[in-house]
C-alpha cells in the first residue's frame, strides 16, 4: 500500500502533464505561392515526419500572390518559381528590418505542351519565341499542319509567366489573342482538349499532354526535360524552384525546411516530377 501511495502523486502528475500536451493546439505554418509549386509542397507537407506539434496550409495563387502575403506578414513561407524581385526585397526590410531569406529547394524544367496529336516534334527557343509573340500564327510556320496556333498561358501574377517571358520571350510582349489562364492544371487541361494549342509549365504537370523537346537553336537537336538535361544544362529553360521568409526560421519552421532540403525531401523532389538540388 505504501508503495502506491508513494508513486500516484507522480503518476497524476503524469497524466496531468500528457492531457496538457494533448490540449495544446498544433502550430499552423502557412506556405502560400506558386501554383507551379503546389503538387510538390502539398506533398512535403504530407510526408513530413515531424507533424506532431505542426500542421500546414498550403495555398497557391501564383508567386506574386505568395510574396505579397510575405510582405504583408500573412504567410509564413513564399513558395515562388521565380527569384524575388528588387523591389520586394526594400519592401520586407522597410517592414521587418530584414531583406529576407531565399532558399533553393528543387528544380524545374519548363516544359512547351502541345497536344498529344500534333506533329511537330521539337522547337527552337526562336521558334516559341515567334510563336507566343504572333510572329508565327500557323503550325505550318514551324513544319506542322496548315492549322492555326492557339496560345495559353498563365496570368501575370505567376513566376512561370514572368519567367518565360523574360527567359524565352526576353522580355517583349505575349501576342494579343493568347488566353492568359489562372493555373497550371487549367492550362494543361486546354491544351489536352486543342489540338492546335500550345502552352507551357512545370514539366511535373505534363501530363495528357506532350512536352515538345526544345533545342537552342535550329541547327541543334531538341531535348526534353530530364534529370540529366536539366542538371547538366542541355535543356534550355530551366530554373531553381524557391522558399522566401521574411525572418530568419527557427522551430518547427527551420526543421520542416532543413528536411525538405535533405536527401528524404530531395526525394520527394523526384518521386512527384521535379528534379531535386544537387549540393557539392
């Protein structure tokens, strides 16, 4: 008897202190940007294996729309397939007294779809550039069929917009009558119902569509987005995939990032389409 009396201070102790663990409510870390990104963060966040004391909210809207709520102090985590920008470098600092801090956590292909039935097998970055400017307005420009090209693309608000445009387009103006769409998967899933469409993406997301192999100039032979080709820089448009934060991580926030960007996320990288960082 003595014996139970001597421990059941402790053991109620215990199991106060395990009913208080339960009770406390889980933190929620916010990642919120590029739709590109979404498929890949979504994941991360399914098989992180730390989820005891966190949860996540993952939310796309394109990687302007994810650097603004950084900004603006409503998310946690930038997701965003392009670098952050000058301007909204002055903004975090003016706001938090720090310029922010960029992580590169995989890496993308940006693939050309067309439609699974069309003939044309590869093209110049001169050729897309014609292309998505109007200069060319038939397939039969580019050796195709004498049908004319319907062009999508994302909205202004993406990085994989301001990417290709600046990358491939360098710069000038999408042709007049190109359908600007407001995510990847929707896009896709034009392309998928066109067959005298063209659109372009994360190669993750090149699915019910073909990914047209591209090559840097004519004279070259076109390649399509592949581990090989995308580390070695034989494909053409390819580009780092990042996380920004107004403040330097710690807790839950820096073990979630720190596991992303170790050899168990790396793989996730891979397992859903991307290409993971190679680190020296």
């Amino acid at each position: 008897m003595k014996f139970f009396r001597l421990i059941a201070p402790y053991t109620a102790t215990f199991l106060l202190l395990t009913l208080v663990a339960l009770a406390m409510p889980k933190q929620r870390v916010t990642i919120k940007g590029s739709d590109t990104m979404v498929i890949l963060v979504q994941r991360w966040s399914e098989l992180y294996p730390d989820k005891k004391n966190v949860e996540f909210q993952v939310t796309g809207g394109g990687s302007g729309t994810g650097v603004a709520a950084l900004i603006n102090g409503t998310t946690d985590i930038c997701s965003s397939s392009r670098p952050i920008k000058k301007d909204e470098v002055a903004q975090l600092e003016k706001k938090f007294g720090y310029k922010g801090l960029e992580i590169r956590v995989a890496m993308d292909g940006l693939a050309i779809y067309v439609h699974k039935d069309n003939p044309v097998k590869q093209l110049s970055l001169a050729q897309i550039k014609d292309i998505f400017t109007g200069k060319f307005t038939n397939w039969k420009d580019v050796g195709g069929l004498n049908k004319p090209i319907l062009l999508y693309s994302r909205e202004n608000n993406s990085g994989t917009y301001e990417f290709f445009k600046e990358h491939v387009l360098n710069k000038q103006d999408f042709a007049s009558n190109t359908q600007h769409m407001a995510g990847t998967a929707a896009l896709i899933n034009a392309v998928s119902k066109d067959p005298n469409s063209i659109g372009f993406g994360g190669a993750a997301y090149a699915k019910n569509v073909k990914a047209i192999a591209v090559s840097k100039d004519g004279s070259g032979k076109g390649v399509v987005p592949s581990d090989k080709a995308i580390h070695s820089g034989e494909y053409p448009i390819s580009r780092f995939l990042y996380f920004y934060l107004n403040q330097k991580p710690s807790g839950n926030i820096k073990k979630f990032i720190d596991w992303v960007i170790s050899p168990a996320g790396q793989k996730v990288v891979t397992e859903v389409g991307y290409y993971p960082i190679r680190r020296k």
